[in-house]
C-alpha cells in the first residue's frame, strides 16, 4: 500500500518499521519461552522486563532512524510508524488468538481423579 500511494521510500520505510517490531518481538517471545519452560516461578518477572526492553528497544531505534537521515521524508517517517503499529496490532492479535486455542490446563486434576 505505501509504495502505492507514497512510493518506494515509504513502502522501504513501512517494510523496516514492521521488520523491527517483529525482530524484536519474536526475540522477546522466544526469551520468555526459554525461562517459562525452565523456571516458570520466574516467567511473570520475565516477562515484565522484556516487555520494558522491547519498548526501549523499539523506541530508541524508532528515535535513532527518524533523527537520522534514512528515511528523510514526513511521509517515510508516517509509514514507518505505520508500519511498526500494524505489526504490532498483528503480532497481538495472533498472539491472543493462538493462546486462547491453546489447550492449556488451569489446574491439576488430583491423582485418580476425574
């Protein structure tokens, strides 16, 4: 759609603003992971601070590409925010969805019992 309407800097722009946020969302998710399948006491705190950093992490570069000479343009910078909050919207969504298909027990049936 960017580079329909606005042209091949914006759909570059769009492309790296969602390549960013899936980056750095899928390395969170993946880190989580990893602790929650070997420490699941610690998951909860785990996940608090990666989201912190992924937020850092995306702000900063956000700030760095914008202050920068990348993607000069107002309308560049539009849909990279653009594509950053689609991706966002759409990592969300599929992560909600995927979670609540999952067929995950809430708790433990006692031993021999139904």
């Amino acid at each position: 759609l960017a580079a329909v309407v606005h042209g091949a800097e914006a759909a570059a722009a769009a492309a790296v603003g969602a390549g960013l946020v899936v980056l750095v969302v899928s390395f969170g998710t993946l880190s989580l992971h990893l602790v929650a399948s070997a420490m699941p006491t610690a998951s909860l705190l785990v996940a608090l601070v990666t989201y912190a950093t992924q937020l850092a992490i995306v702000l900063l570069v956000f700030l760095a590409i914008t202050r920068g000479d990348a993607f000069a343009g107002d309308q560049a910078r539009g849909w990279l925010a653009a594509g950053m909050v689609v991706a966002t919207l759409v990592w969300t969504v599929a992560h909600l969805v995927l979670t609540a298909r999952e067929r995950a027990p809430y708790f433990d049936l006692p031993p021999g019992g139904e």
